[in-house]
C-alpha cells in the first residue's frame, strides 16, 4: 500500500542495515512515522521539507520517493540547537500516526522563525511547547475566565493535572509557583517580555516532567535558552 506525496520532515535519523537508515518522520496528515531509506544517508536532512511517497503494510515504511520540496532553512548556533530542541520534543511527546496539522503547521512556522535573526527564540519555542500540551489534551488552563481565577498579584502552585492551586507570598520563589500576572499571560501565548519567557520555560520544564515523565533532553545539553 502506497502512501503519496506527503510533505514531510526528518526528526531524526540512523542506521539500520546495510546500506539503510530509519528515519522518524513528521509529516503532514499523517503525524509522526518511522521509515527505512536506503542508500541517501549524504542527502537526507533534518529542517528540510520533503515530499515523499511510502510503500508498507506495517507501520514501519519503506520510503519509495525522497525528494526535497522547497529550500531549507537556515540554521546555526543557538538557533541550530533550539531547532534540534525542537525535533526531540516531537520524537519523544507526540504518539505516533496522529495526524495534527495545526502542530505541523506550528512546526514549520516555529523553524521559519528561528531562521529569522530578528525573532527571539524562547517566544517560538514556548509558544510550541504549550500548543504541543493544548494539542495532546493536556491543557494547563480550564476553559473559563482565567482574569477570575488568577489575581496578577497573588501566586500559585503547578499541582500537575489538578492545575494551579493558591499559595502565600512565601511561597513565591519556590520552582513550582508563579505570579498570576505570568500565569495570565503564558495562557495567552504571549511570550513577549523577558519574564514571561523565563516563566514559561519553567512551567513547560515541570509539565514535560509530569505529564511525560521527561526529566530533561538531551539537546538541552548543548545550549542555555
């Protein structure tokens, strides 16, 4: 059974037999997937768009058609490793064949970002992260008047899937508490001063550790964002 020119990305790559590579995938209407290629390791590159045509019965492909669809982006330094970031959040988070879209569209206009020298990358990268979390259903937020439910000046605690609970002003600088103002503000997806970023990355941090399990990622290794 043939699947057809599917716009694709590698998340990651390596060898597998003789002349052959499994690739993990991300690609449109059909979410994350692994495949066997064979003989094109020297051509196959990650934050490149691919479109590509597969063969298989079972759920490990075999990639018939490679070809490159459209240039890639350019990356480098800083913004090279947020992109591998960005890569690991996707091979070790999202189940595979679940075909989201507006994540895959996210994804790439995430990389168009950090292509851009002018846009800050822990803005992308946080806004990924929480659409990430909303797509796979575990919404930090209830949906209903967050401007009721968290006073900008009054603090609270991450308590995982029971969401945020109220502490003291004590209580402030422990990991796990945040101001309402930042809360408000991470539920907004708007990422645009140095303290709602940095908040951001550390709630993201204790929800990759709750809901997932992962305590850190490896390209986090490389890196300070």
């Amino acid at each position: 059974m043939n699947v057809n020119d599917k716009k694709a990305f590698v998340l990651h790559i390596r060898s597998y037999r003789e002349n052959s590579y499994l690739l993990e995938l991300f690609a449109e209407d059909k979410g994350r997937f692994s495949a066997i290629a064979r003989g094109q390791k020297n051509r196959i590159q990650m934050f490149t768009p691919y479109s590509i045509t597969t063969m298989g019965k079972t759920d490990l492909k075999s990639i018939k058609v490679f070809e490159v669809q459209g240039s890639g982006y350019s990356l480098s330094g800083k913004r090279l490793f947020s992109a591998m970031y960005l890569n690991e959040v996707i091979y070790r988070c999202l189940p595979k064949a679940l075909a989201e879209n507006r994540l895959f569209s996210a994804y790439q206009a995430t990389l168009l970002d950090l292509s851009d020298a002018s846009v800050e990358v822990g803005k992308s990268l946080r806004c990924f992260e929480f659409l990430l979390f909303e797509t796979l259903g575990f919404a930090l937020f209830p949906d209903e008047d967050l401007a009721s439910i968290f006073r900008r000046d009054n603090f609270y605690r991450f308590v995982g899937a029971e969401g945020f609970v109220e502490v003291r002003d004590e209580d402030a600088a422990a990991v796990d508490v945040f101001s309402g103002q930042s809360l408000l503000a991470i539920a907004a997806y708007c990422f645009d001063n140095p303290e709602s970023v940095r908040d951001g990355k550390r709630l993201a941090r204790l929800a990759f550790r709750y809901f997932f399990e992962i305590n850190e990622f490896k390209s986090r290794r490389l890196f300070i964002n």
